[in-house]
C-alpha cells in the first residue's frame, strides 16, 4: 500500500469511487424509483445544486491521490447530465501518485447510450455496465415502467460493445414474483456473446421501495436454476474485494457474477465510497446521511483542507450495515452462511439508490 493511501478502523482502503452526476432518471423501475413516489410531480434538485464538472473533477483527483484506482459515473440515469462525455474528458486526465490511469466506467440504463457510445469511448472511458432486468419484453418494460422497449437496449449494448466500451456487463436486479422467471433466458441469451451478466439480489437500499426479503431471490437459488440447464464452475475473483462472485460455464462459452450483498455481505472488503450528485459523500451504500463536500468546495477549502477532510472522514468509517442485516436478526430466513436476515433494518430511513448513485 502506497504512503498516500487511507484505510478506516477495519483496515480497508479507499480504491473505488462511484460518482452520481445527476438524480434524474428516465425509468421508473419498481426496486429504485417506484412511480408512486418519483411520479410526476417529484422534485428533483435544481441545476445550481449539483456539482459542477470542475468540482467533480477536483474531488476525485485528491480522491485518486490517496489510492482510488476505479471510478464509476451514475445516477439516475448519468447519459441525462448535458456534455457528460466532457466530465469523462476531465476524469480521463487524472493519474496517481506514480502515474497510473484510474480504471473510468459507467452505469447506463442504456436508453441514450447508442448516441453516445463512440463520444465517451473517444474522451476516454473504459468499460460500461447496462442495467437489464429481462429480454422479455412484456417483463422488462412492467420492471421499467414507462413502456421502454428490450430491443432498444439490446442494440445500445451492441452500439457500446462495436465502440470498445466492453466488455459489457449486464445487471440484473432480480426481484421475485416480478422478473425471476427470467433468469435462466437470460442466461441463455448472453451466453457465448462474451458479454457478462450479473445477477444482482433485490436489496433494501432506501425507504420507498417497499423492500421485503420474501422478494429477494438468494444468489444459490440463481445459480441452481441456471446450473440446472447450463452446468456452471466456480471462477477466482478478478481482484481482492470484488464484489461479484464468478461463475463460468463449464464449455468455456462465457461467465456469469452473482452479487449477493443481502444473503451474504462482502462488507469485509468493501472499498467504495460513494458522491452524491450535490457533493455529498456516502461511505456506504445503506447510509442514513452524507458528509457535505460541496459546502467546502463553495467556502473557498484549500485541496490540503479536502484532502484532510477525506482522510478523517475514511479514516473514521466503520461502516458494515450487510453484516450486521445478516447478524442482528429475528428468526427468520436462513442465509447462505447460516444467519438469518431481519426485516427490521428496512425501517430506518437510508438515502435512495437514485440519490446515492448504486
């Protein structure tokens, strides 16, 4: 570990930071931005509330300097945010103390990607990832909500891929009772394509969701279904701290991830932390409240001033919310490692998943 590195009080350090450009989405999909609450009349934050490229810029380059080696754009939907290749452009020039590129990607849900594909690949993005939750169309477009055709998505994903925005990876956030009896097409729709497809279990991130662990369907129960058709084999992670367990097809013909973080928490190695898109920083996904950067960076701070603020705040964390969900419990339902999982959680009021940037 390099001596600009910063670790908090179990030892973990700062190497990801995932940055949400905007809160506005063009989905309303049913686990993050249900209509009944982000309907028509939802206010989302005014422009001059939001970070400008500038101060995003300067917050993840003093981030970068004290050991982030991944960022990630979100939202919302972060294709919405005016010129976001620009913002690519400026996070594209940033290198670490000893002169390494910072690993850029982004989550899309796709809907703008196919325009803006080649631009972000030319300003220097690496890698994006496409939320996807069925290529059944009657399936994907009741978990979107606004009638936003499969078809469309699937040709953004092709547009990415031709840029070299790949490999591209597929989320699937799987949620029962609305997209599980999916799994196993989609499966077999990426299989061999050598894109990769993640299965994401439906989690309690936020309040409106209306998250219940009776929809939650456990990664084993993922794995089964597709092992059943397609035989799958374990596969190392690609680096300590992943947080998608791999599995490959036993034919060689590609690689799926299940991302477990309800039935088994990865808190142990997480290493992100999160920047709201007015400035706030969130040092887990489950918080209740954020540290405001923006206040700083508006008050006229000294990079040694942010700098500092961004070691204290890291280097205080002690954040491990999935462990203790799978821990603190009730009876209930049995996880993975044997613990059950409580319903009880739920109830303090976190900050929503458009808001925190996933």
């Amino acid at each position: 570990m390099d001596a600009n590195s910063i670790t908090d009080t179990f030892h973990r350090p700062l190497r990801d930071l995932r940055i949400s450009v905007t809160d506005r989405c063009n989905f309303r999909c049913v686990y993050c931005m249900p209509r009944e609450i982000f309907g028509r009349d939802y206010v989302f934050m005014p422009r001059e509330q939001l970070l400008t490229f500038e101060e995003i810029t300067r917050l993840a380059s003093i981030a970068v300097a004290h050991g982030v080696l991944k960022i990630r754009l979100t939202g919302g939907e972060p294709l919405l945010r005016k010129d976001i290749e620009g913002l690519v452009r400026m996070l594209a020039r940033l290198r670490t103390p000893d002169g390494r590129v910072p690993d850029l990607a982004m989550t899309t849900n796709g809907t703008v990607l196919a325009q803006k594909a080649q631009f972000l690949k030319d300003a220097g993005l690496k890698r994006v990832t496409v939320s996807l939750d069925s290529v059944r169309e009657e399936t994907f477009q009741a978990m979107n909500d606004v009638g936003y055709p499969v078809a469309k998505v699937l040709h953004a994903v092709e547009v990415a891929q031709a840029a070299g925005l790949g490999p591209v990876k597929i989320n699937m956030v799987v949620k029962r009772g609305k997209n599980d009896q999916d799994i196993v097409a989609m499966a077999s729709h990426f299989k061999g394509t050598g894109l990769i497809l993640r299965f994401i279990e439906y989690m309690d991130v936020g309040a409106s969701n209306g998250w219940k662990m009776d929809e939650v369907v456990p990664s084993d129960e993922v794995l089964a279904r597709i092992g059943a058709v397609f035989p799958l084999e374990p596969a190392a992670p690609n680096y300590p701290g992943e947080t998608s367990e791999r599995w490959r097809y036993r034919d060689g013909s590609g690689e799926i991830g299940v991302i477990s973080s309800v039935t088994q928490a990865f808190c142990r190695g997480c290493t992100r932390a999160r920047l709201s898109a007015d400035g706030k920083l969130f040092t887990c996904l489950f918080a209740t409240a954020g540290t405001d950067l923006r206040a700083l960076l508006r008050a006229g701070a000294s990079d040694a001033e942010l700098s500092g603020a961004l070691s204290a705040l890291w280097g205080g964390r002690a954040d491990r919310y999935s462990a203790l969900r799978s821990a603190d419990t009730p009876e209930g339902t049995v996880t993975r490692e044997g613990t059950v999982t409580p319903e009880a959680t739920v109830a303090a009021h976190k900050i929503e998943m458009s808001y925190i940037g996933g």
